[in-house]
C-alpha cells in the first residue's frame, strides 16, 4: 500500500506555491485549437516536453481539443508538470539563453499606449496627403452637416462608405451634443485615429510575443513606437493608417504554423479563425489592396487545412460574404444605389491605370526609395533582424517581397501605401535588438534609433508642411467672425487641387472654390482625349486664367489664397484688383514641388471697390 501511495505521489501534479500562482503561464502551455500544432517549441527541453496536441483544422475550433488521454501513465508523468516546476522558456533562433520576463500589465500597457498616441496626435499638425481629408473627413462631413464637397471619386462610386462613416458618428454625435465646434471637428478624429492606433500598437506586442516571446515583444513595440513615419501616419485618418492597424491586428490571430510559435502563450490564438477574417475582410473592404497581403496567407491557412471543403463552408465563405453583403448596404445608403466600388476599385487603378495621371515612378521605387526611406535607420535592425530570426520566418520576408512586388507593377507609388508592412518590419527588428542585449549591446542602437528618429518625428509633425493648415485655421476664424453672416467671404484657392482641407476645417457654408485636378475619365470610355485639368491650365499661364476668369464687373472673391512662388506671376493682377496681403503662414523649407512654396499668402480685397483695367 505505502509503495502504491507513493508511486501515485509521484505522478500526481503538483500544487503550485502562492509564488506561482502569479507567475504568467509558460511556454509548454498551448493554443488547443491551433490548426497544425504537431511540432513543439524547439526552446523546450526534452524533461519539460508536453504530450502532442491532436492535429484539427482550425475550422473545427467549437469543438475542444485535449490532450491525447492522460489514463496512459507513461504521457502523464511527462505531462504532469506544474507551473512551478515548468522552467520559463528560452528564445531560440537569435535570442538563445535570454530567458522571457513576465508579460506587461495589459491595462497599463494599453494606458501607456493611448496616452502615447494621443500625445502624437497633438504633435501631428502637419499636412501630408490630400486623402487624409478628401477621403474621409470631408466624406463625413457631407454625411452629418449636409454641405461640403465630394471629390470624383465619389461621384463615380470608387471609394466605398466604410472609413468615412466611423468619423461621421463621431461628428454626428458632436452634433446631437451640440458641440460641434470647428476645433473638435478637426482635433478629435486625430484623437480618435490616434486610439485605433494604440490598439494597433498593442496587437503588434501580442503578435511578436506570441511568435517570439514576451523579451522581442518589448523590442518590438520600442522599434514600432520610435519609428518616425509610423509616429508621422499614426494620428492621421488615412485609410491606409486603419488597413496597417486592422491588419496587424488580424495577424495576432492569425493561425501560425507550430513551428513559428516560439512565445509563451500561444493559447491566445484559441478561436482565431474567425476573429482574424472577419478583420482581414474588414481591412480588405476599406482599403481593397489589402487582399494582397491576404490572399496569399488566406490560402496559406487553407492549405495547412484537413477539410478544405469544411474550411470554405464554416469560416470562408460565410464571413466574407457577411463583410461584403454589409459594405455593399452600407454604399447602398449612401450613394442612393447599388453599387459595386471594389470592383470599380479594381477596374479604374488596375485595368485602366487611372491612378497614374498623379504621377509614376520606376518599377524598382519601393526598393530603393520607399521603404529605405520609411524604415529610416530603423534599416540596420531590420536587415539583422531578418539574418537572425532563421529560415522559420521566412514566410513573414516573402510576404513583404510579394507586396512590393505587386505595387511594383502599378505605375503609381506612394510611400503610404506600404504602411501595413512596417509592423512586420519592426518586429524584425525586435529579434535583433532581443539578441544584442545579451551582449549588452542592444542600448546603444537603441540610442541611436532615437535619436535618429526623435528630430525627425518633431520635424515632419510640428514643422514640414503645415502651412496649409494654419491657413485653414485663419479661415475659420474668419468665417465665424461676428460678422461673417453680414458679410458671407468666398475664398478661391490657387494652389495645387485639394492642397487643404475644405468644409472639415472651416464648418460654415461659405462660398470656396478650389483648382480641381480629376483625372482622364474618357480614357476608361475608349476615347481618345488631349486632356488637361483646371490646375495644368492655371499653371501654365497663371494671369491669362485670371483675366479669362474674373473680367471687369465680374463678383471676385474676397480672399485668394496660394504659395509665395506664384506671387510674381500674378502681381500685377492683384494689384489691379485692390488685393493687398492680409496674412502670411510658414510651409516648408523645402518645397516637395515646384507649385508649391515657403509660404501661403492670404490676399484680400475690400468690398464694394469699383474696378480697374488690368
């Protein structure tokens, strides 16, 4: 009897200490519904090594996987090890011998996050792309208030309803609280913008700690936040901001192979599948290119899959038609009719190439200038990084090369448009700084990260490119003067088409006029067409436009508002039509183009002065 009481002793678990009980759990526990878990983490030793998970298909994820039956003695001696005794896991592939610390707080570490970005949004006022606003404020704006302008885009159904109507509560709930005041129209969809990226930030954490563990995780998260053109699109309402967010989130639950999962804690990704395509579906709807990161892992997951027939029919199919079937409501309500924009998406930038008429570049842009110059110095980590993290994460490096690959095809580039690959970068990243701080080298580049990247942040934020938005904050305020309703201003802008924000910024219907830029639409008809916009026409002769426009006796605005550049070429006839400078706001050092100045100038007119010859 005493022998068989203590061969039971033996095998029974043991009860965790009151130290234990707040220790994080470790690396042997593992998600049970994680579709091909065979393998067990390669840092785990052979004494610590769990029984193996049954192999299910992520797609049967109501269904509980155990583990394989604990009645063999045998397994359950292995098993059976507690908390206490279960060595915390160790790094491997570049992080060998660091030993993991405790996962942060999540509620403090969601604090520090969101106070972090919503100081970056107070420390975004600056311009950078129309899209910003045309595609999303001035779009909800429209919605709410019922005034404001609509750029082709939405005339011709390519831009879906999705974005712009999360800000279009926000301004309608401003309204019902009547506090819609011109201020926290602009400033709170940055605070807003700015939380959905604190959430960004802290998915990331969760995504490196599972794949690599809690210490490349902190790295992770320190590289993302320091990155200076993540810290310049974070606050800024771009619906490439939410597709970087939405889908870095969805690759926190997105079914990793078992090999891959070095972290802690895979049983995060318990139920994931689901989570992660309806966020890959909700990425893919408003931003539609996001279907090229996600198609490629969407058949990825479908491949590592037993039932493959069973996948489409429980999670695939199902959900994107659920996405799809609300987006396309959603573009019902708005526009009055039924329309397809993703198709339309497709047809106008893929098949006609409309998007190039606002400029190409070479097929080889992203490589060597776009991406260089969004990961800034950020480079060196990210290339060791990738040395380090092993063969394993290969298919994180091919994704990245896809994605170039494909907007290399597309003759218009943008630095924004690979937004959703920093992430990914940055968690590189995280594996090279995790392995040289066991060399006690890691705090060195990590000052020189910062200090690379600090002035830069402060720079691109608070100095390049703001003038257009001062400007915009001047017209507000002379558009809700006290006697603004006697006197309605109309102002004409002589920039570069939609260089500012328009009704979003000013919120008062008053008479505003723009250089409009749409691009080529008979070439989609089949129509040959020796085309030229409203700004290329102004631009190449400035003062025959003017005079063409505005003859003797004809009503004139009362401010004109452009770049110091143009000054000289439209001299004379702002002195002949008794404009004089009323203000002048800094823009840039360096001008980005050759329409665009040091300055935005603000010229006014008195009213009621009879006019001159020019």
């Amino acid at each position: 009897m005493a022998q068989r009481d203590n061969l039971r002793s033996r095998h029974a678990p043991a009860q965790p200490s009151d130290q234990s009980e707040s220790t994080p759990p470790s690396s042997t526990q593992y998600d049970h519904t994680q579709p091909d878990h065979t393998q067990l983490d390669h840092a785990q030793s052979d004494h610590t090594k769990p029984p193996s998970l049954t192999r299910e298909c992520d797609l049967t994820r109501r269904k509980r996987v155990t583990y394989r039956s604990i009645n063999n003695q045998d397994e359950n001696s292995t098993a059976s090890l507690s908390n206490a005794d279960t060595p915390k896991p160790v790094l491997s592939k570049g992080n060998a011998s660091v030993e993991d610390p405790a996962p942060w707080p999540r509620s403090r570490l969601l604090i520090v996050l969101l106070l972090f970005r919503w100081v970056n949004a107070a420390l975004t006022q600056t311009f950078f792309v129309p899209d910003e606003y045309w595609q999303s404020l001035e779009v909800a704006h429209n919605i709410v208030f019922g005034y404001g302008y609509l750029t082709w885009e939405w005339q011709i159904g390519l831009r879906g309803f999705t974005h712009p109507v999360i800000f279009a509560i926000l301004y309608k709930a401003l309204q019902l609280l009547n506090l819609d005041h011109p201020m926290l129209l602009v400033l709170l969809p940055k605070i807003l913008q700015a939380t959905f990226s604190a959430v960004g930030d802290y998915y990331l954490y969760k995504f490196a700690q599972s794949l690599w563990g809690e210490h490349v995780a902190r790295w992770t998260l320190f590289s993302h936040l320091s990155s200076w053109f993540v810290f310049y699109t974070a606050a800024r309402t771009l619906t490439n901001t939410m597709e970087m967010i939405l889908t870095i989130w969805a690759m926190h639950y997105y079914p990793w192979p078992s090999y891959m999962i070095k972290g802690h804690d895979p049983s995060q990704h318990r139920y994931s599948t689901g989570v992660y395509l309806l966020l890959a579906a909700l990425a893919c709807i408003m931003r539609p290119t996001a279907a090229i990161i996600w198609i490629p892992l969407g058949l990825w997951h479908l491949a590592r899959c037993r039932n493959l027939i069973l996948a489409l029919l429980i999670d695939f199919i199902p959900i994107g038609c659920a996405a799809l079937s609300c987006s396309l409501l959603m573009d019902r309500v708005c526009y009055g009719k039924w329309i397809f924009v993703h198709f339309n998406f497709l047809r106008f930038n893929a098949l006609y190439n409309v998007s190039s008429f606002y400029g190409t570049q070479p097929w080889h842009w992203y490589l060597t200038q776009g991406l260089p110059v969004m990961i800034g110095t950020h480079v060196f980590p990210f290339i060791l990084g990738i040395r380090l993290a092993g063969r394993v994460y290969r298919p994180l490096v091919l994704l990245m090369i896809w994605t170039q690959f494909v907007y290399s095809l597309l003759e218009h580039k943008e630095y924004r448009f690979l937004l959703p690959l920093l992430p990914i970068a940055m968690s590189f990243c995280g594996v090279c700084f995790s392995k040289l701080s066991k060399a006690g080298r890691a705090s060195s580049l990590a000052i020189f990260i910062l200090v690379s990247n600090l002035p830069v942040c402060l720079y691109t934020g608070l100095v390049h490119q703001r003038g257009t938005l001062d400007v915009m904050n001047y017209l507000q305020t002379v558009a809700h003067a006290p006697n603004a309703h006697i006197r309605t201003p109309s102002v004409l802008f002589l920039m570069p088409c939609h260089s500012t924000p328009l009704f979003s910024h000013i919120h008062a219907n008053i008479s505003m006029r723009f250089l409009e830029c749409p691009p080529n639409l008979s070439r989609y008809r089949n129509a040959e067409s020796s085309y030229q916009d409203e700004a290329d026409v102004f631009f190449d002769n400035p003062s025959d436009w003017l005079k063409a426009e505005f003859r003797p006796g004809s009503n004139l605005p009362r401010y004109l508002v452009f770049y110091d550049v143009l000054l000289p070429k439209i001299k004379r006839f702002l002195s002949s039509r008794r404009y004089s400078l009323t203000a002048s706001f800094f823009h840039t050092h360096v001008p980005l183009d050759s329409r665009i100045g040091k300055y935005v100038l603000v010229y006014s007119r008195p009213l009621k002065i009879p006019l001159t010859p020019a």
